[in-house]
C-alpha cells in the first residue's frame, strides 16, 4: 500500500561530532577544545527532520551502519515522527561527521559517508511506489550521485517535482542530468562550483544564478546566509533580505532553510513566502547550538514568528 506522505527525503543520515574550539589546532599540535556535543545530522536526515518538526508527514530514504551508532539515528527519526519503513541497513559504518565551530560560529565539516555511500539507485527503484505518492522529493550529494540522477527520473516518470540542493559541492555533478529538477538550492560556494563563475559578490552570484537557470530548470535559489536568498524564475528574480541575528552555531543553518522551504511549498505551493519562512526559520537555528538540536518544533516557530512582529 502506498504511504502518501508530503516529502521524501531521499539522501544521508550522519552522527555529528561537534567540537566547540578557540581555533583549529595547527599540525602536530593538540589542544583543548571548549566543548563538545553529539547530535543526529546529516544532510538529508536534517531537511527531514526540520520539515517533520514543522508537520510535514515525512518519508525518508537512507542508509544506516551496523554499529552503535544505528538504532539510535533510527529511534530519532520516529521519535521525529517520520516513516522509517525505508530506513535500510548495511555491513558498513554508519555516517559520521566530525564538526569544529571557532568562537565566531564559523563551522568546519569533515563527512565519513560510511553507509550512505551505499544507497543505491535500486534502493530508489525498491521505493518507488511510496517515493511517487509524495508530493515533494528532496535530494542531496551525501549520497552517490548515480542515486541522485535515478531519483531526479522517478520523480519527473511520476510527476512529483523535485528538489535538489546541491551540497556539499561535488565536481563530478553532471549539469545534464540535474535538468530534470524543479528546484535548485545552493549556496555560493556549490553556485560556483556548478557554473564554474566567480560567487564573490552579490552581483558575481546574480550572473552565476542566471547562469544555472539557463540550463533549464525552473526555480533556482540561492541561500545567502545572514543576507537572506536569491530566487530566480520564470517570474525574474526576487532577493529575500536576511534576519539579523547572534549566531551561536551554524551547522545545519541549510538545511534548517530545507525543511522548512520543503514544508511550506508542499503546503502552500507558495515560494516567496516559503523562502521568507525559511530565512526566519534558519536565522532562529543559528541562535542555538547543534545540528538538529537547534531546528524549532511548529508551535516553537510560531513564537519566533511573533517576537519577530512584535
Ligand atoms: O549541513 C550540516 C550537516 O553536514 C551536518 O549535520 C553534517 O552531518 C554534514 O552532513
């Protein structure tokens, strides 16, 4: 029986190690970090977790280790309320990430893929009933690429519109076999390694956008951190102003704009506002710490919401 969920998040699931530091140690040297913390992330697990805190009925499609590390990642996402009937198992690691964030909040990724790196496109075609009753499919690149494009043709053989965001940049992502997706959401540094144009200034990034948009897909957007998104359809392009805010950690501020992007469209089908929702909502995940720890349940976000009209 199909499940006929909002979203199918189809990507990775990691366990981050996050260490709090003054700086990074230099070769050869050791020091003491301030802090540490140990949350569920990953990229795909985090757009799904954001989405399904916001009260989207979420599917999601990944790969889990066999170690320690599993059951707990797997009691997460139900604890989260999302479908784990297409969370699979391999005689791998599972995904691990360990994460540095300096005193200015500014954070450094290293990615074990482990398990993720076996999701395969069979997964996707075993999923592939549930995946076409969604109404949004949500990729990521924490996953082979192969699994990516088999997703991106299952969503377009169905109709269900698709959603990629193209991180971490890869340079191996083939442009033409992307084309098939409805929207496209990176942040500078992925705009610039997909259209190989200089990102540094608000205007490098309006060419580069225009750039990834003549490839033919409808809506792309481009995340700016503290200065907000750029939007760009058939409709022209719209820059969405960011949230001044103190940032305390800004792991998973991404994919934070994900989820609540994903969550929003499905419900309303309306992309300004859902961009707007996601810069306040990322803006607030960046006032606390963690990864996941730091993405608001709805009734949360209601509040942000309203100290932000007070
Ligand atoms: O986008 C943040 C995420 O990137 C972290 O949760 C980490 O696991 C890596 O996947």
């Amino acid at each position: 029986m199909r499940t006929g969920k909002d979203i199918a998040v189809i990507g990775s699931n990691m366990v981050d190690l996050i260490s709090y530091i003054r700086r990074m140690p230099r070769e050869g040297e050791t020091l003491e970090a301030l802090d540490f913390h140990m949350d569920c992330g990953g990229k795909g697990a985090n757009q799904a977790i954001a989405a399904s805190r916001l009260g989207s009925r979420v599917l999601m499609l990944t790969r889990v280790g066999n170690d320690v590390f599993a059951a707990n990642t797997v009691d997460n996402f139900a604890r989260n309320g999302i479908d784990t009937s297409h969370v699979l198992t391999t005689e791998a690691s599972s995904g691990v990430a360990p994460i540095f964030v300096d005193e200015d909040s500014r954070n450094s990724i290293l990615i074990i893929k482990g398990a993720n790196g076996h999701l395969s496109p069979d997964d996707v075609r075993d999923a592939e009933d549930d995946i076409a009753s969604c109404r949004l499919i949500v990729l990521q690149l924490e996953i082979p690429l192969e699994t990516v494009y088999e997703a991106i043709t299952l969503g377009r053989s169905h109709g269900v519109p698709v959603l990629l965001n193209p991180a971490p940049a890869d340079p191996d992502l083939q442009l033409e076999r992307i084309r098939g997706c409805d929207y496209i959401v990176p942040n500078e540094t992925e705009l610039a390694m997909l259209t190989g144009m200089p990102t540094d200034t608000l205007d490098d990034i309006h060419r580069a956008a225009a750039v990834l948009r003549e490839t033919g897909i409808p809506n792309v957007i481009v995340t700016l951190g503290e200065q907000g998104a750029l939007w760009l359809s058939d409709t022209g392009e719209r820059h969405l102003p960011g949230i001044p805010v103190t940032a305390r950690d800004t792991t998973g501020a991404g994919d934070a704009f994900i989820g609540c992007f994903s969550h929003h469209l499905v419900r309303t089908g309306d992309v300004e506002r859902s961009l707007e929702l996601a810069i306040r909502y990322s803006a607030d995940s960046v006032t606390k710490r963690g990864t996941q720890a730091s993405f608001a349940t709805a009734e949360e976000f209601d509040s942000v919401l309203q100290d932000l009209t007070d």
